[in-house]
C-alpha cells in the first residue's frame, strides 16, 4: 500500500499513537513539524532547537545516533544527550530460530502486553 507523501507524517503518528495506547503507556506525544521552530534546520540542529523550544534538558536517542550526534555539541547548547542501548532478550518467532534486533511490530505479534512492557524496561543509557 503507497501512502501520499503529504499523508506519511499522519499516518506515522497514528501508528505510533495506537501503539502506545496499546500498551497502556501514558506519554505525550509531540509532532516535531508543530514546534515553533525554524524547519529549515537538519539533523543535530533541528533536534536542538526543538529540545530547546520545549524546555527538554535531556535528549535520548537510540544507540545507532552515536555517529550522528556529537554529545559535546549537544551539551554546549544545554542538551544532555544520552543513548539508550536495549538489552538482548529472545521470545518465540512461529518457532523458528529467533531474530534478534527487529522492531516493535515483531514483538507484538508474538508476546503479550505484559511481556512486551517487561522488554521495554530492559535497557541502559550511555
């Protein structure tokens, strides 16, 4: 199915919305493109605009951002920038040998909202 270029951003923060609700987890959800900030800025810049404009002194990323974003950088701008590493855990995929590291979809369909919210503890910041 081809979603419209203009309706991805919508159809994006719907899914996520209907996942977090699914799992009972209570969170605001902000869409970056409603933040008064300057639109035109990319990558490091943008995010720390935007951590900025709402007051965020604290900024998570996943693990794979490290070559992306330099925390120095961040932290000159008032940000402590912080990346979450997941631990390794296995559950049962149609019992097939497990393959590790794929997104949350994955985990919803073979665990329960219990489980999956036990997983979403197991992590670390660096």
């Amino acid at each position: 199915m081809r979603i419209f270029t203009f309706m991805r951003p919508l159809y994006i923060y719907n899914s996520l919305k209907q996942i977090v609700q699914f799992l009972g987890i209570e969170t605001n959800m902000i869409v970056s493109s409603e933040v008064s900030i300057d639109h035109s800025l990319k990558s490091k810049a943008k995010v720390i605009a935007i951590c900025k404009e709402i007051g965020a002194d604290i900024y998570i990323n996943s693990v794979g951002g490290k070559s992306l974003y330099d925390v120095n950088e961040f932290k000159k701008e008032g940000v402590n920038l912080r990346f979450l590493i997941t631990e390794f855990f296995e559950y049962k995929q149609f019992g097939n040998q497990f393959v590790p590291w794929l997104s949350i979809l994955d985990k919803m369909m073979f665990n329960s909202v219990y489980k999956i919210r036990e997983y979403l503890n197991k992590y670390f910041l660096v």
